[in-house]
C-alpha cells in the first residue's frame, strides 16, 4: 500500500499534506526518513513512523456504542445529532456507519463499523440475526400475547413477522418484556405491540447476534470491540 495513502486512512493528514510531512522528514518507514510519500509499504511486516509516533494501521475499526434517546442512527443528518458525531475525531478518518438503524427515541446496543462485509451479513435478512430488546409498555401483556408473538403477528401494512420470543418480566397496566426477533423491519417491536392494541413507551436494544450491550457502557459511550466479541460475532 502506498504510504501516503496509509497515513491519510489513518488520519494523519490529506495526501499532499503527508508529502510535505515526509520531505521535513517527519516520516521515518523502519527507523529511516522516507522523503517520497509515494512508496509502497507493508503495513503487517514494516514499521511507519510519523512524527515521533508508531502507527498501529488497521483497515477496519468496529465500535460498540450504547445508543442515548435523541440521536439518530445515521451518518450525517441536517437536523439532528447522529451517533458518527458522538465520535471522538480519531475515529474520523475510517468512515464508520451504523449497521442497521435504532430509531431516535430507542436506546441501547449499536454496532458502527467500516468493514461493509460483516454489516451485510448481519443485515441481511436470510441471516435471521437475532436482536433482543427490552420494552416498557403501556397495558397488560398477556399469556396470549406470549402465544401470538410465538406465531408470528401481522403488521399494520400485512406483513406476517417471524415468529418471536415474548418474555414478560412484569405484568401490570404498564409491563416490562423482553423480545427476541429475527429480522428488521421498520419499527418492527413497536408496530408488533401494535398489533395486539399497546404501546412501547421505552425500547432498548439488549444484544444483537452473539453481541451483547456491555452495561458499563453508560448512555452515548462507546468502546471498541475485543478480539474475542468479534470473532463470536462473524460466527
Ligand atoms: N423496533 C422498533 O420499533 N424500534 C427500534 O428502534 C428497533 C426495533
């Protein structure tokens, strides 16, 4: 990989602002300056040296945030904060995107990640991911909800869920469950509450695949993943 095109991935400049950073001499490839940003160089076996500082290069970067009500799961909007701003300027330069979409007023586990290939897989809707959520909802919610949520329910636009897991955790005129679904339609735990006459008032995403909401996370934090969470997570 050229090196001037390694340190711009990296974030430490535009392309011709690293020519300038190597003529000074501020570029060191294997403890020696390189004047000519244009070479070629193997990240895995060479050691790049800008301004005193190692580079540790990676191409990919995967974030594990836990999402606060009030922003939206985008990468750029013109009216509201997205969770890309909620980034620290490091992260800048790998173009990190949320896989799938929480919506504003949902909290909870959301994966960012530049590496395309694994959001697609676990998006893709003959992947059946699953996602479990906890909910607050408005009414009673009922051994027959369980039922009916375990068949599948018909959506307000006709659509047939896949049969979901219901888990009521506490049962009153306002109830607390756990769901687990298998896909992602839009508004999906909201519109299935719908569907049986109640009302989710809060909703937060518990796990997601192998990957689980890490509860020291508190509301707009986000750390990266370990070695070992992304490996359950490809699977
Ligand atoms: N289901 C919803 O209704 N909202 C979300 O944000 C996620 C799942």
């Amino acid at each position: 990989m050229r090196l001037d095109k390694l340190l711009a991935n990296m974030g430490y400049g535009t392309r011709k602002e690293i020519k300038k950073f190597c003529k000074s001499g501020a570029v060191k490839v294997d403890g020696k300056p390189v004047k000519d940003s244009s070479i070629h160089v193997d990240p895995d076996s060479q050691e790049v040296e800008i301004h005193g500082e190692i580079v540790q290069y990676r191409e990919f970067v995967y974030l594990m945030m836990n999402k606060p009500q009030g922003v939206v799961s985008a990468t750029e909007d013109l009216v509201d904060e997205t969770v890309v701003d909620l980034l620290d300027p490091e992260f800048y330069a790998f173009e990190v995107f949320p896989v799938g979409r929480l919506d504003k007023d949902t909290e909870g586990l959301l994966l960012l990640t530049n590496d395309g290939k694994l959001a697609h897989e676990l998006l893709s809707p003959k992947k059946h991911v699953p996602k479990k959520y906890f909910a607050i909802v408005n009414g009673r919610v009922t051994e027959e909800d369980v039922e009916k949520f375990g068949k599948g329910v018909t959506l307000d636009d006709g659509y047939e869920t896949l049969p979901a897991q219901l888990t009521v955790l506490a049962q009153g005129s306002i109830s607390e469950i756990e769901l687990v679904i298998y896909e992602g339609k839009y508004h999906q735990v909201k519109r299935m509450f719908e569907s049986v006459g109640k009302k989710v008032t809060f909703l937060k995403r518990l796990s997601m695949g192998a990957l689980q909401l890490d509860e020291d996370l508190e509301l707009g934090e986000y750390r990266e993943l370990t070695e070992e969470e992304l490996e359950f997570l490809r699977g």
